[in-house]
C-alpha cells in the first residue's frame, strides 16, 4: 500500500523567527547561563539556539536538539531539582530587566525534558521574556513532538533531521567536508571511516570536489541531502538488485509502477479500498521525490528510502476512533506497574516524572502505592521506607501530574489503580485530593446507560473519554453485602500467604513462559526467599511488617467512606475465587487483580473460562514480588488469554518492555487496542494454546529476508562486527525465539550486507495461526551480544517487498536513520494439500508450464522411471540417516566432510552469493511464486511429495531411538596433510618450489638425523642469504592460506551441526503434536477439560525436555569442533615456526 505525505500544519511565525531568552546551564544550584535566540527549523525537525555573538561579531557555537525527542514541555522549573531559596535569587537578578515588571516570574519559565532514555532524560530550562510567550513556546513545542511522536517515519525523514541538526548548528555559513562528517560521527575513535568518507565524498560528489566547502544552503537541498546519504552508506547490494531485477541501468516509470503494483503492494488488499498506484498518483511521487521520466539506480534507493515505502501500514497506527465503541473489557489498556520508580524495588528513587512521562507515552493505567505520610499528607512510594530504603513523593504533587498529562497523547480514559495502606484520615486527604484536582476530570458516579448490575456491560472507552477513573476497594451499603465486603477483605489478607510466598514451583511457569522469553531471560533465582516471609510478617498483619506486600492483590487497610464513593466501574475485589462465582454474579465492573504467577496458574488448568471471564470483566497482571530488579513478565502470555491489563515496569529496558510498547504503538498510541473476536464474542471459542487453527482466523505465512544494515555507527563508538536475530512472539504455537540469526560481517558499521544466500538470511515462519498477536523482532547485535538496535513489526501491519525497517533502542525510542534493509512476503496459508491449487490461480501460466513439463515426461517413460527411482533411492538414504545403522550402505560415506552431502537433486544448490532470481529465491522469486518452500535450517530441498515422506520416516525414527542422530554424526576435521592439498594452500608450494628447487626438502629434513651439516652446507652452496627472507615471507603467506581453509573447514561443519539440529528440533515437534491429536481425538474437550489439559501438558513438557537435550548436544558437538579447530591452528603456527626457526638456522654460519 502506498502511504500519503501529509503537509506539517503551521507553525506559529514567532517560533520559526525565534525568541530571545536566557538558557540555564545548571539550575537551580548556580544561577549560570547565557543569553540564546531560540527557533524552530523551517521543517520543525530541530529546536536550536544560538549564543549571543562576541565582540568581534562572531557568533559561538550554538546546539540543537530533534523535536521528536521532546518527551515533556511545561510551565515551571523540574519539580524534582528547584530549590526554593533560589526562586529569589533568580527573581532579583532578571525581574524588571529582561522580563516584564507585571509578569508572574514562575510563569516564564519553560522545561523541555528530551532524549532516547525513558527514565532520565534531559533537560533544558529556558526563561521566557513574558507569560504569553512562555505558554506559547510551551504549547506549541508539545503540539509539534506529539506529531512526530505518534506518526510514522521514513529512513530519509531521520537522515534529513540528522542533517538539519548540523545545519542549524553551523559555526559560521560554511564547513568543511571533515567538520561535516564530525557532526555526524562524533565519535573520535572512527578516524579511519572518517577520513575514508572524506576522500569518497570529494571523489564522487562534484559540487564537494569543486568548492571543498559545505554550506548552509547545500544542507537544504534535498537532492544533495540524499546524495550524501548515498555515498556516506554505499548501498552497492541496491545496486546489485537493480540491476539483476530490471536488466537495464535505467528504467521508464511506466515499468517501475507496474513494478510497485505487482511486487511492493499486498495483493490481499482490497482494491476498492486500497487502490492500485495509478499513474497520477505516481506523478506526484516523482515530482516530490526529484525523479524523472526514467529511473536509475539512485531514483530506486530515494524511493526505497521514502515515506511510500514504509514497512508498515500507516492505517494500523492511526486511531481508528470507530473501533472505541465497544465495552471497556473487549481492549487491551497499556497498563504500568509501580509507576513511581525509577529502577528496582530496592534503594530506589520515586519521582512524579515518571507518571508524566508514562501518560504521554500512552500509558492509560497507572499505579499508586500509598501509604501515610508526615504532617498528615499521604505520600507515594515502594514501602516501608526501613524495610524497601525507596523515596517517597507526595500523593498530592502525583495528583496534580497526572492531571497535567492525562489526557495530552490520548483523549482515553486513565485507570488510577491504588494500593492503599493509608489510615482513614489520610484517605480522606487522598479523596479530597482527587476531587479537587481532577474537578470535572474524575469520574465520581455512574452513567445512567450503564448501571452497576448484573449482564450490563461496561462503557465504551468512547464514551468514558477525559474521564479518570480509580481502581479501589468499595464499601457495599447494604447490610448482607457489608458482611459479604468483610469476608472478602478478610480473603484478600488470606491472599498474602498464597500469592505472596513465591513457594509454588518455579519450574511450571517457566514450562509456559519460556516459550516466549527463553530459559535465560527470567530472573528467577531471587535472594529474598520465601521461607522468610513469617519473620518479617508482624503478628497483627500491619502493611509495615512485610517487603512482599506488593504481592497481593490490594493493600489490607480497611477502606474510607469518601475514597470509596469515588469507585464505580473499577471496583477492585478481592482473592479470585472461582469462575463460577464470577459468573453467577455477572458484575463487569468487578476488576480482580493477580500476580503473574496466580494468572499462569489459571491459564494453565482454565485457559478457555479465563479467556470467557476477560471478555465480561478486567483482569489486571502484575509481576510477582520476587523481581525485586524490577524484571517483567512477558505481557503476551496474558494478552493471548484476554487479560486486559498486563502491568508491566516501564523503568526496566527489557525484551518484555519492547513488546509491550511497540504493541501499543498501533491504533495512534491511545493506549487501547481492540480485541481480537475470538477474544470478545461470546459465541465464539478460543484456546490460547491451540497449535492448528483459530475459528475465523486465516492464517498467514511469512518469509523475511535479512539483506543488509545502514548506519550502525552512528549508535556506537567503534568498529562493529554485527548479526542479525529474527524472532517471533504471539501465540505459543506461534512464537520462535532464539531460532534464526544471519551471519556475522566483521568490522563494517556503515552497510554491512548480511545475506549471502537464503539459508542465511532467508527465514520462514509457515503458518501463523493467529496473525493479529503475532510480532516479528529484529534484533542487530555485535559479536560481544550488546545489543545495537531492535524493532517489533506487528506481522498484519508488514508491507511486502524490499523495505527499510527502523531501528529503536531498548526504550523502543528511534535511533534516528539507522535501518535494516530486508525484503518481506507475508501470504495467507495454505495448506499442502491445497497449494498446488492456489499455485495454479494466482500464477496459470507456470502451471501450464508444469502441466506441458510432465506431459513431455510421460512421453519418455523410461527417462521418467530411473528418475523416480533416484528420489526413492535418496528417500533410503535418509531413512538410513535417521536410523544410524552400521550396516547400511550409506553409513560408511556419510562422514560430515563429505562435500557431496551438500548437493541437492537437480542441481539446486546455490553457491553464488548474488542479488539474480536463482540465488535470491529467498525473496525474488518469492514474489511471483509465493508459496515455494524454503528451508531457513537447511542448504538442501528435495520436492514436496518427498519432503514430508522424509520428515514423517525422520521422526518415526528419532521418537524409537533414545540417542539423536546429530550425537552419533562424525564431525571431524580434515589432517592438516589433508587441507595442505587444497588448492589454496598448494599453491604455494608450487610456486615456492619453481623458484627454488629441493629448497622445501631441504628444510623439512634439517635435523631430523645426522647428517643435517651435509644438508646445510648443500643449501648454502646452493642459494645465498638473501633466501632466507623469501622462505620466511612463503611460510607465512602459506600459513595464512592454511588457516583460512581451517576457517572455512569449521564455518562448513558448524553448518551442518546447525542443519541437523535444526532438522532433528524440526522432526520432534512434529511428532509430539502428531501424538498428542491421536492422543486426544477421541476426548472432547467440553465434557472432559482436565484430562484433555493433562495430555497437552504432558506433550509441551516431552517437547521443551526433548529442546534442551537437543540443544546440550549440538553445544557439545560445536565445542568439540572448536577444540579440533584450536588444535590444527596450534600445530600449523608451530609447523610455520619450525620452518622458519631452520630456514635461520641452516644460514646462520
């Protein structure tokens, strides 16, 4: 689909003009700064200021930062950092000079808080010359970086920001080709790239070549901003594409919007709806984008780089406000936990900040723990502050930033979720508090369209727009519920002991969450012990005798009268009981909240009752109270059986973190997602761990190639040696994690290019069940595992073709230009049976060809019989892989150095590393003939019918054997005799032996018996000294060649340890799923829930055992090559220093 480039609406004149203010260095602790002239650049992409010019009248230099980063801007100084004592100071020192005698003097201060890091970004504090324009610096500023928050952005978009932020931060009107690359690499330790650039740039950029200089109006050209983006990252594998793909250096439009409707556009896309690029539509494109009436190469990169060629569908991010009329209970809200702090939840800082910066980045739950404060003021903070050592902040000062901040990104109502541990007066505070502050904000009584009573659904988020609402215990009025109120409370306390200890097993969460996060990822081993809990827990249950009182539900204070009346349609309750309570009561406003572990525990043994219950009533989950670092949850685990709120630490930069924000990136950051259906009709059944098909749902099919990366450098100080990891998180059938990653490119951080053939960097995920929850992550790391940048793609959101995807940081913040450029095909899935079907509609003319192909067989019957006999043979073969017999005839050649092993039938095997249709199947050919299998694990395929006769006698085999395959495979590597014959390394000794007869023999026998004179005294007669320098640069030359050959010896067995495991994982899985169908097909799953749960169990937890074990092995066998590998460099180095140590000594006399 090809996206609109809207026009920027108008910006206020004042602020393009700019404003003259005074810029606080170090506030508030010394009154220090200067006097700058503050602008908006003309296309909004960065806020500068310049110092007030010298003496001499030149100006100093100035600085910048990109609006996109502005988190927050507002009235007043940082809260967390302004001393009183010095609002006098700064008030003598400017008042009745630089601002006006009338004015009130907090009012002109502005604070923009900027940067890429969630919890502490910078700060910039300016003071305005008078309140008016304070408040319109102030809204203005917000208004433009909530524009760019909330849309998305092309690769040229951050290149040309980057750019105007060395423009408007120009020392004078010109600079240098070398102060320009500075300003983009600030790094000193790139001196190397740098100074490589230079001399392209000058080489290749005409305008640079003739004038030396760059000016401020170059750096407004469009054409000369994409010109230096071209050469600063190459892109020769653009090149290469082109070329390969159009058979010519130029191409007319007409060609490449056929091209673009065909290749670049989902063909599952309404037409009507999403209309075909016509050629208006395309004119336009080429007048804003400089191109003519034909294209070459770089008029294909500009396009590729543009805003109509986004990876993603912008309909998916924008808000769809006809979505939001549904109950309340049928969205997932983003949802945060212990909002307040800054870090873990021990010693740590809790500050108001964080409940700004967690509103304006579209979080519409926030939590609250309360507890009594001094001077009968509640405050906020993690606990006893003896027991957690945490800060505490003022109820009051929370109040009044979530008023400020509420409703700025997102007009959808806010969830106050309070734990309390206040006593009644200070409740009542709390409550005087929220009415006061929030005034007509704060949703205090129900809506007459939607009682408090059973089967009445809850409102719509539509409807509850710029409403706050508070998450609390209720008092019942009646008498009968007073009591029913007691006994829950009472529950609640009970709830301590069970969701609060940590005493369950560990292991069985894992059994399920592992599927997502992986065996490494938890934190698991926590020094706060359970066992402990009795010591710390007083006698009288008071909130201040336990560190694990984040634990339960809600706090055990008794709740106020007033803070009460203030509950309505989040009316927390206590201890979940049952579902059939639950359902009895038909009450939707009565929201429980659980730990994580209690939620798994419900997810496991009621998956499809809890999945039920989440479509009448909220859930909320929290982590448990062991993560005390803070750690989250893997939030998908819970979406995925319609829990709508799965709070999570917005402090803690982790995988979980990631998913959660870019999960709610869609529908324009409000903060509310729409359901699936199957999570919200009631008539609709859903099973969160179902592995074959969703009811309604059509599957998908994906395959993303992995091509190459730009720009890396620009997140990092040094030379980078990168991988590309591709995951995939949704359903459990659905997620693959730490299964696919590309090859590592040593020491380019420009544009590494990571494919060099599919089985590399071509992976295919066959069938995703349920393509609405399904995310796929990108994740570039460096040979030290840091991470340099990721992004989760929401699969229904992928646009097909060649496609840059944009990289964020572990906050999920823009890294600005920073991309990986890859080629995607997302289809619907169709089954085997049916593909070749499918096949036939969407492309008839190749299956005419195949039609005329066996027609033409059939006429050579005796050809066509010897060919079927070879598939049966190779068939055989890899049945006798699979059982590993000593006997079998293969058995004796299936060493793993056996180069044969690689080939397929019919000479498929692609060895070249190049962008034409036959080696880049992985995403060429892809496009014409969607449903081609490729093998992500495997260099070799055979046909259909064949492949899954291999498969299904592979994991017959493996599920009868107790040993696998892959522990029983030789792997060994070649002699170094062996690997001196490669023609790499023989070479040398061709050439050195031409040059210099019996020279080698001669030095390879010196000393290895008595007569090693006679040998020295032959060579000496024979040749001169000047020898010895020719041996010794041979030896090592050769040497050099050895190694590269051991290299590549290792890259070759690695492979096929990595092909076999990947084979054998693949053999398991089907084999467990095919045992649990027959294993269950004759239990329904209505009338007997439990023992269909127990069998499915009983599968998964064969499957992750069989996992681990499989992947022992394979770790084992790679140390085992490595060990082999160490040892032939050991002995080829010495080899080298034996024969130069001779060569030395042979003419030493």
């Amino acid at each position: 689909m090809i996206g609109r480039k809207e026009s920027p609406p108008p910006v206020d004149s004042a602020l393009i003009d700019g404003i003259r203010v005074f810029k606080f260095k170090n506030l508030p602790d010394h009154v220090q700064g200067e006097f700058v002239k503050l602008a908006i650049s003309p296309n909004r992409h960065v806020l500068f200021w310049r110092s007030s010019t010298t003496d001499e009248g030149e100006e100093k230099e100035s600085d910048a930062i990109f609006v996109d980063e502005i988190v927050d801007v507002f009235i007043g100084c940082p809260n967390e950092s302004t001393k009183p004592k010095d609002d006098a100071r700064i008030k003598r020192v400017f008042a009745g000079t630089f601002t006006t005698a009338a004015c009130v003097f907090n009012d002109c201060f502005v604070t923009v808080m900027f940067g890429k890091d969630f919890v502490n970004p910078h700060s910039m504090v300016f003071l305005a010359d008078s309140n008016e324009n304070a408040k319109l610096w102030s809204s203005e500023l917000r208004r433009l970086s909530l524009e760019r928050y909330t849309d998305l952005k092309s690769t040229f978009y951050y290149w040309q920001r980057l750019i105007s932020k060395v423009q408007y931060t120009m020392p004078g009107d010109s600079i240098t080709v070398k102060q320009l690359l500075d300003s983009i690499f600030p790094s000193a330790r790139l001196k190397e790239e740098k100074k490589y650039l230079e001399k392209s740039l000058l080489k290749h950029v005409p305008i640079l070549k003739e004038k030396k200089r760059v000016t401020q109006a170059l750096l407004e050209d469009e054409v000369f901003v994409f010109t230096l983006y071209k050469e600063i990252t190459g892109r020769h594998e653009v090149e290469e594409i082109f070329k390969k793909r159009f058979s010519s250096d130029t191409i007319s439009s007409l060609e490449f919007r056929v091209y673009i409707n065909k290749f670049q556009r989902d063909s599952r896309l309404n037409e009507v709806l999403y209309p075909m690029l016509a050629e208006e539509g395309w004119t336009k494109i080429a007048d804003e984008l400089n191109i003519g009436d034909h294209l070459n190469c770089n008029d294909f990169l500009r396009y590729l780089t543009s805003p109509y060629n986004l990876a993603l569908r912008k309909d998916r991010f924008t808000l769809k406000e006809e979505d939001m009329h549904k109950p309340i209970s049928h969205y997932f809200i983003n949802s945060s936990h212990n909002t307040y702090l800054k870090g873990k939840q021990m010693k740590s800082r809790s500050a108001v900040s964080m409940y700004r910066y967690a509103l304006l980045a579209g979080c519409r739950s926030v939590e609250l723990d309360c507890w009594d404060g001094p001077n009968n003021e509640p405050m906020i903070t993690h606990g006893p502050t003896h027991i957690c050592f945490c800060t505490t902040i003022l109820f009051r000062d929370v109040i009044q930033a979530i008023a400020e901040t509420a409703f700025v990104t997102s007009a959808f109502p806010v969830i106050l979720s309070f734990e309390n541990h206040c006593s009644f007066k200070q409740q009542s505070k709390m409550a005087q508090y929220c009415k006061e502050i929030f005034g007509d904000l704060l949703l205090t009584d129900t809506l007459p369209d939607y009682p408090i009573e059973a089967g009445v659904n809850l409102p719509s988020p539509y409807v509850l727009r710029r409403k706050i609402l508070i998450k609390n215990k209720k008092i019942e009025r009646k008498p009968n519920d007073i009591r029913r109120s007691g006994s829950s409370r009472s529950v609640m306390v009970n709830q301590q002991s069970t969701d609060s200890g940590g005493t369950e097993d560990e292991a069985v969460e894992r059994s399920v969450t592992r599927i997502y996060i992986g065996d490494s990822y938890e934190a698991d081993q926590i020094v706060y012990s359970a066992n402990n809990n009795n010591h710390i827990i007083n006698n009288n249950g008071s909130p201040h005798g336990s560190i694990r009182e984040k634990e339960k539900e809600e706090g055990d204070q008794p709740v106020g009268t007033e803070l009460s009346d203030l509950v309505n349609y989040m009316r927390a309750m206590g201890k979940f009981t049952s579902f059939v309570e639950a359902d009895t009561r038909q009450i939707s406003s009565e929201m429980y909240s659980m730990n994580e572990t209690k939620a798994i525990d419900l997810l496991k043994q009621h998956a499809e009752r809890f999945v039920n219950h989440n479509k009448r009533q909220i859930t909320r989950v929290f982590p448990r109270g062991s993560r005390v670092d803070s750690s989250n949850f893997m939030p998908m685990v819970f979406w995925n059986c319609g829990c709508q709120m799965a709070a999570v630490n917005l402090q803690t930069a982790d995988v979980p973190n990631q998913v959660n924000f870019a999960f709610f990136e869609q529908n324009g950051k409000s903060g509310y997602i729409l359901k699936p259906p199957c999570m919200r009709r009631q008539n609709v059944r859903f099973d969160p761990f179902e592995v074959d098909k969703v009811e309604n749902v059509v599957p998908n099919s994906l395959t993303i190639t992995i091509i190459s990366g730009q720009l890396f450098n620009l997140v990092s100080d040094r030379k980078l040696s990168t991988y590309v990891e591709v995951d995939l998180y949704g359903l459990p059938s659905d997620s693959c994690k730490k299964l696919y990653k590309t090859k590592t490119v040593p020491n380019e951080g420009l544009n590494p290019v990571f494919y060099d053939k599919p089985a590399n960097s071509t992976f295919k995920f066959d069938k995703i069940i349920l393509p609405e929850m399904a995310y796929l992550r990108l994740t570039v790391m460096d040979e030290s595992q840091k991470m340099i940048g990721q992004r989760l793609l929401p699969v229904t959101a992928l646009q097909p073709g060649y496609r840059h995807v944009l990289l964020r940081n572990a906050f999920n913040r823009p890294l600005g230009p920073v991309s990986l450029f890859v080629h995607i095909d997302v289809q619907d899935y169709v089954c085997d049976a049916h593909r070749d079907l499918v096949d036939a509609l969407q492309n008839p003319i190749l299956a005419m060809n195949k039609v005329k192909a066996l027609e033409t067989v059939l006429e050579n019957p005796t050809e066509f019989a010897s060919r079927v006999e070879q598939n049966k043979r190779l068939l055989e073969v890899l049945e006798s892989i699979g059982k590993g017999s000593p006997m079998s005839e293969f058995s004796t050649s299936i060493d793993a150095n056996d180069d044969s092993f690689e080939k397929e039938p019919g000479g498929r095997l692609e060895k070249q590393a190049s962008f034409d249709r036959v080696s880049m199947s992985g995403f060429e050919t892809d496009i014409s003939t969607p449903h081609t299998p490729i093998s992500p694990t495997s260099e070799y395929s055979f046909h259909k019918n064949s492949s899954e006769k291999k498969h299904i006698a592979l994991s017959e085999l493996v599920a009868s054997k107790s040993d696998f395959y892959l522990q029983q495979m030789v792997v060994s590597m070649p002699s170094l005799e062996k690997l001196e014959n490669h023609p790499k390394v023989a070479k040398h000794d061709k050439m050195i032996r031409k040059k210099y007869p019996r020279m080698l023999e001669a030095v390879a026998g010196f000393g290895e018996h008595n007569s090693y004179q006679l040998i020295a005294d032959d060579v000496r007669a024979t040749f001169d000294r000047s020898v010895v320098q020719s041996i010794v640069k041979f030896s090592r030359d050769k040497n050099e060649a050895l190694l590269s050959v051991v290299e590549m010896e290792r890259k070759k067995l690695h492979k096929r340890i990595d092909m076999t495991h990947d084979s054998e994982l693949k053999s398991i899985n089907k084999i467990n799923q095919k045992s649990r169908l027959e294993e269950t097909s004759g239990i329904d799953k209505r009338v007997n829930p439990n023992e269909y749960r127990r069998i499915s169990e009983k599968y998964v937890r064969r499957g992750v055992e069989e996992n681990r074990k499989l992947q022992s092995i394979r770790n084992k066998r790679i140390s085992e090559l490595n060990d082999q590998v160490n040892g032939l460099r050991l002995e080829a180095n010495v080899r080298m220093e034996e024969t130069i140590h001779r060569v030395n000594q042979i003419f030493s006399k």
